[in-house]
C-alpha cells in the first residue's frame, strides 16, 4: 500500500541521515520534496501542509542544531510525526465485555462480509467464542455470503430475526448472549454512496448493539474520496476505527494518512488480499518505520512465528547442529519461505535492504515451486544420497516435475553448495558461514531473486 511513499520518502530519509549538515535552505529544499511526494500519495493538502510545518518547526530547534547528526534527528523527528498521524501507538480491540459487539459499517463493495470473516479468524486463535451476523434487511445474498464465510473460519454464523437492522441485531445479541459468545461481529448494510436512510439505519443498529466496536471498512482504491466517506460515518456513528481493504493493489496509500490525521480514527487492521488468511493488524509506529526504509524487524519475528512449523524448525535445527542436510530439508527450508509470502514479502520488512518496488513486484518466486517439484519427483533414497542421481533417474524426475535436466543440475549444484556450508555450521565459524550463505543465496545465487 506504501510502496510508492516509501520508496520516495525512504530515499530522502537515506540521504539526511548521511549529512552531517542541513542548513535551513537544505531543510526547505527537502521539505518540497517531502510534500510532493505526499501529494502524490494522495495525502490530503492540508494533511501534508500540517505534517511538513510541523517537522520544520521541530527541525530549526535547538536539539537539531546541536546534535552532531542532524540529518538523523530529523529523520527522528519525521518517523514520530508519521506515527502520530497514523494514529500513535498501537490499539487493540476492546472484546473486554460477554458479549462484546464489533460492528462493522461502510459503502457497498468495501468488502464488509469478507472483512468479518477475516476479523473472525485472530479472534478465535485467541481462544474467543466468536460468532458472525448480518443485519442487512434488503440483500439476503449479503446474508448468505457471510453465512458462507463463517463456515471457512469455523464460527457461527446467528441468524437475526425480524423485518428490520434493529430488531435483526437485537435479536442476534440475544443468541449471542444465550450461546455464551465472546465477540460478536455485526455486519451492517451498504449503500452505493452515504444516504440519510443508511446514516439512521446504522445509528439505529448502533444503539441497540452497544457496540465496544465501532469499525468502518474502507476501500483503499478510492483514495481521497475516503476521506469524505469516513468523515460522513463518523459523524453519525462516532467510529472507533477504520480497517483498510483491498491494500494489495497499485494504490497509493493517502487515505490511511489523511484518514488517520483529519478525523482521528486509527487504521487498526489492513485486508491484504482475497484470501481469508490476508489480513494484518495495522501497527503506527512500525508502518511508520517501514515508510522511511527501517525495515519492520518485529513485523517479520511475528511473520515467522505464525507462518513456520515450529515443530519442523526443531527437527530440522537439530539436523543441522548434527551437520546433516538433505534434499528434503532443502525442500522444507522453500516451504517456510512461501509461508511467510516470499521473499519479496520479507525483504520488504529488512532495514537498510532498499529495493526499488518495481524490481520487488518482479521477484519471482516461482523457481522455488520448480525446486520443490523436483525434490518431491524424487525417491527418499534419491533425496538423502543425490549421487545416486545418473542420467536416467535425472530425466525421470525433470518429467515428473515439469521441468528440465539443466534446471535439476542447477537446483543440485546450488544445494550441494549449500550443504557444505550447512555442515561447516557445526564449528566456530557459524556466523560467517550464515553470513556467507546469506550473499550467495540473496545475492543472485538463487533463481528469481534480484541481484543486490
């Protein structure tokens, strides 16, 4: 979603973080810059006018002036105001209440039902009894669509009844609270465009809910329009937050800044693709530093930590303090990789890896699915001892695998580097075999992957 912004903002960050003077002149110069890449994102004017007055004020003070890195501090100063303007520090859900109410309200096509089933999903792995409704008296498909969607997560879906929102929500609160339900997630209706007939129907909704949450769900593709969207919801429904869909797109990611900043309603989760399992919470303070190219560490431990098999790592780091690393290791390693949305998906997440978007939306990840097809098309024993693979066997497994003998003699030659580095592992040169690993398979060694 920030890709452009970042990809301009980080390099002028990179750039005041080298000098070792910025005098006012520089600053202004900066600034401009600063602002027209804002504007290019579709951050609102008067957005960007307010976040580039404030950094000049906070930059011609003394702090600045005597630091002995100035171009750092402002740097500093830049990553604090985005934050801010993000929505500060991180907020989460307040399910504190049996049963707690989220609602959900915004403009058809923003992708409401899909949004509660993904919501569903974190909220139950946190051992929560969550359950799903929709109170959208005119479209019974919205209704059966997330009756649908609350099968693929494996949570109720209440059945609110009535021939109103109102009495359907009042209804299915009282399911929720005989069912003994944690959180239930109320899908309200939409409208092609904000109405006074939508505006009192969702107040109406919102008062016999009592909703702890108040969630409006934006399509990021309409760019400033989201602004006037939430505006209009929130002064009917006094919103507690907004959660941005559709963020996988060649969008420019404004609204979540002029959003954020000009009605104060925090981005607390992003949709990040069609998939049920796409879908992220929204941190300030870390999207901030991941506009300004310093990466998003803790993003990637959380990334590993719910994409790999610990199970699998385990066995497989016991494999390699022994010094023993086979094809299907080899084959395993790949797996945790796509898991974790590629390599491109963590690069991203890297500090100091500044990549072009461009030369990251081409990163293909493809060879490493050819890599797997052919250590799959193999036997176990042909996995554990590779030379036995001659001529033959490599034809029969460049068929099974789709693929071609000088691709499979490529794939071998890659891994049996990477063996040997593996069992050099056990001494006391760990780190600079990790590190020399790391060049070789990052670097253009690996097919698909750019060179850097």
């Amino acid at each position: 979603m920030f890709d452009r912004l970042s990809e301009k903002l980080g390099g002028i960050a990179n750039r005041l973080r080298g000098a070792a003077r910025v005098s006012e002149a520089d600053l202004d110069a900066t600034l401009r810059e600063m602002r027209m890449a804002l504007l290019e994102a579709d951050v609102a004017l008067p957005v960007a006018r307010h976040l580039m007055s404030q950094l000049r004020e906070q930059a011609l003070g003394a702090e600045v002036a005597k630091s002995l890195n100035p171009g750092q501090v402002i740097v500093k100063i830049l990553n604090d105001l985005l934050a801010d303007i993000l929505g500060g520090q991180r907020r989460d859900l307040d399910i504190s209440r049996i049963p707690s109410v989220i609602l959900l309200c915004g403009l058809q096509g923003a992708g409401k039902p899909t949004t509660a089933g993904k919501l569903a999903r974190p909220l139950s792995s946190q051992a929560k009894k969550v359950a799903l409704t929709s109170v959208d008296a005119t479209r019974p498909a919205a209704r059966e669509q997330l009756q649908i969607l609350a099968g693929q997560v494996d949570v109720p879906y209440l059945t609110g009844e009535g021939n109103s929102a109102a009495k359907m929500a009042a209804s299915a609160l009282k399911q929720a609270r005989t069912g003994g339900h944690h959180v239930l997630i109320l899908d309200t209706a939409g409208r092609q465009v904000v109405d006074d007939l939508l505006m009192a129907e969702i107040r109406e909704v919102g008062d016999v809910a009592n909703a702890t949450e108040r969630l409006l769900v934006l399509d990021s593709m309409t760019g400033q329009t989201a602004l006037t969207i939430a505006e209009q919801f929130h002064a009917s429904l006094d919103l507690s937050g907004c959660i941005l869909t559709k963020t996988d797109a060649d969008v420019r990611g404004g609204a979540a800044l002029s959003v954020a900043h000009s009605t104060g309603v925090p981005v607390r989760y992003v949709g990040t693709g069609e998939k049920i399992d796409a879908f992220e919470l929204f941190d300030p303070v870390r999207m901030a530093g991941r506009i300004l190219g310093q990466g998003d560490i803790v993003g990637l431990v959380e990334k590993v930590q719910a994409s790999v098999d610990h199970e699998q790592a385990e066995k497989t780091a016991r494999r390699l303090k022994k010094g023993q690393f086979d094809l299907m290791d080899f084959a395993e390693q790949l797996t945790q990789m796509q898991n974790m949305g590629g390599m491109s998906s963590m690069l991203k997440m890297l500090p100091g890896v500044n990549i072009p978007s461009e030369a990251l939306s081409q990163m293909d990840d493809r060879p490493m699915k050819r890599m797997q097809a052919m250590v799959y098309s193999m036997t176990a024993k042909e996995r554990q001892r590779p030379t036995l693979l001659n001529g033959s066997r490599k034809r029969r497994i460049a068929t099974g695998s789709g693929t071609t003998v000088p691709e499979l003699n490529r794939m071998l030659k890659q891994f049996t580097q990477m063996q040997k580095m593996m069992k050099k592992m056990k001494g006391g040169k760990g780190k600079r075999m990790m590190a020399q690993m790391m060049g070789k398979f990052g670097g253009g060694g690996m097919p698909g992957m750019p060179k850097m």
